[in-house]
C-alpha cells in the first residue's frame, strides 16, 4: 500500500480525477502555480532563518528580505509558474512573499521565546500495528514552549485563516501530533499556524480520544481510495488552479457551461477568480541547508549567549 500524507488525501477529497492523474497515472508536471512558487520561496527562506537562529544567529530583516529576493531571481521562470489571476502582475506575489516574512519577522523577534527542536522535521508513522496504513510529512518547525509544552507550527502563505472550529478539526498537524507521540515527552502538545500574509496566528489542541478518532477517519478514507475505481472528477472553483485542466474532461463541460450561462454584459468582465486552494502542501521536501553550516553552539556568543549579526557578517551573509 502506498504512503500517504495529508495533502495527498486532501488531493482525492478535493477532485479523484486529479488524484488518479496525479498519484495513479504519475503524469509528469512541468509548472507550478504562482501561489505555489511563492509559498516555496517563504518557507525555504524561513528555514533558513529558523536553522540560524537554532545556533543563535539573528540576522537582520533586511538580510532576510534580500534572501528573498535572490531565491525568487534564481527560481522565477515566466514559462513554468502559472499565474492565474491576469490582472495581478508578478511582482505583486513577490511583494506578498516579502509581507509575509516582514509579518513573521517583526511578530517573532528577538526569536527567544520557545527552544526549537525540529525543523522541517520529517514525520514517518503507521496508523495501524501491522504497518499497512502509513504516514508521512514534514513539520515546519517543533518546539518546547517556556511552559514545557510541545508546539508544531506550520506556515501559511494564503490569504485564507480558517475560523477555530476549522482549526479544531483539521487534520494536518493533528495527524503530525499522531506521528510524534510521546517522542518529546507526555505532556502537552498544542497546534500553532502562523498565517503570515495576515499576520496572524491560531494555535488548537487534541484528545487522545480526538486523536484516536482522527485515526479511524484516516484509515477509512486510506481503504476508500485504495478500492476507488472510477476516480470520478469533482468540478468545482478549484478547478482553476488544476495543472491537469488540459486533460480533464470536466473541465472542458465547465467552461462551456461557464460560457454559455454568461449574460452578454458579462462576457467582456473580467472574472473575479475564487481563492486557490487553502491547503498547501505539506509533504514538503526540504531544501538543502547553507552551504558550510556549523553546527548547533558552535557560532561565537555575545555575552547574552546569542550571538549577533553585527558579531558574525561572515556566518550571516550565508543566508
């Protein structure tokens, strides 16, 4: 039986046509959409950060945002990122991407609150004893709380923030909380996203009872896409952002109903577009950590035991 992660069982809830073509078929895929791109950038860049200040380095923002801007230089490419909103120029979604790090940024300075223990930490686990229900993914960053308690924080680029009853029934990082138990202790374990185009943050909590039950779900819905045959398509706003819409038959009958439901009037609109989809990816392959990186206590301390970016231009120039 195949691995799972939650974006890949979001993948068959949303539309088991793009499920066959994406997971069944395996059809190769040659772009990405822009709201994609732009959340690869933020987060390979807040890896960074979060994997400097793991060793007491905080460089400045404006080091930050230039980072940034060198990994959108050397990864933007107009033939292969899809924008689909025409009336948004690019440059729009790079300032996005530079909002949401200035958001996180200046929310979380001076970065001492919490001790990290994970970044981008891979999650590997099985759902049932004899290892045939697995799960994977990695967390953004896992961290000890000056409470004792255990955090798993995910980062959010869309504009979306979900209310506390959605938070409180999702499943990513609850399934994430599954896949580390007890691995830093029984105490307790909160849920914390970071919606950094709002500058907001939304933390939730899990039973053992609300856990176990997650469980259940998830290995029904693993069996319920393993016995799937027909892997039908479910047209809906999202159909937009699909990168399969050239193969689709759906798609095709939604344009053309789309077209000829359209009063004259309308026809010479231009469209305001749903938002993409909410959730973004959390199997997440992590980049490549900078080049030269030290490892953890071995940077040069100030006398406040964390060391700065006006001590350490060198180091900090790394990222």
């Amino acid at each position: 039986m195949a691995v799972y992660s939650h974006s890949r069982l979001s993948c068959f809830e949303n539309c088991p046509k793009q499920f066959y073509y994406r997971y069944v078929e395996r059809i190769p895929v040659e772009s990405e959409s822009i709201e994609a791109f732009v959340g690869k950038r933020v987060h390979d860049v807040l890896e960074r950060l979060n994997r400097f200040i793991e060793r007491g380095l905080v460089p400045s923002l404006r080091r930050v945002i230039d980072r940034f801007r060198a990994e959108w230089a050397e990864h933007f490419d107009a033939e292969r990122v899809r924008v689909v909103r025409a009336e948004m120029p690019v440059e729009s979604y790079a300032e996005l991407g530079e909002r949401c790090l200035g958001n996180h940024y200046r929310r979380q300075y001076p970065f001492d609150r919490d001790e990290t223990l994970g970044i981008e930490a891979h999650v590997a686990f099985s759902l049932d004893g004899d290892e045939r229900y697995r799960i994977q993914g990695y967390v953004d960053r896992i961290a000890r709380a000056p409470d004792g308690a255990i955090e798993i924080h995910d980062y959010k680029t869309g504009r979306f923030v979900p209310s506390q009853q959605s938070l409180d029934d999702d499943r990513q990082l609850a399934l994430y909380q599954l896949g580390i138990g007890d691995r830093y202790g029984a105490g307790e374990v909160r849920l914390v996203w970071h919606y950094l185009q709002r500058d907001q943050m939304r933390v939730s909590t899990r039973s053992r009872q609300q856990l176990e039950a997650l469980r259940g779900r998830t290995i029904g819905l693993i069996d319920r896409i393993e016995s799937e045959v027909a892997f039908e398509p479910q047209p809906s706003a999202l159909c937009t952002w699909c990168e399969f819409n050239h193969l689709c038959p759906a798609a095709g009958a939604r344009a053309a109903t789309v077209r000829s439901e359209a009063k004259p009037s309308e026809t010479a609109q231009r469209p305001t577009l749903p938002s993409p989809p909410r959730q973004e990816g959390d199997l997440k392959y992590p980049p490549q950590a900078p080049a030269g990186r030290a490892q953890r206590g071995e940077a040069e301390r100030s006398s406040s035991g964390r060391a700065t970016a006006r001590q350490s231009p060198a180091q900090l120039s790394l990222l």
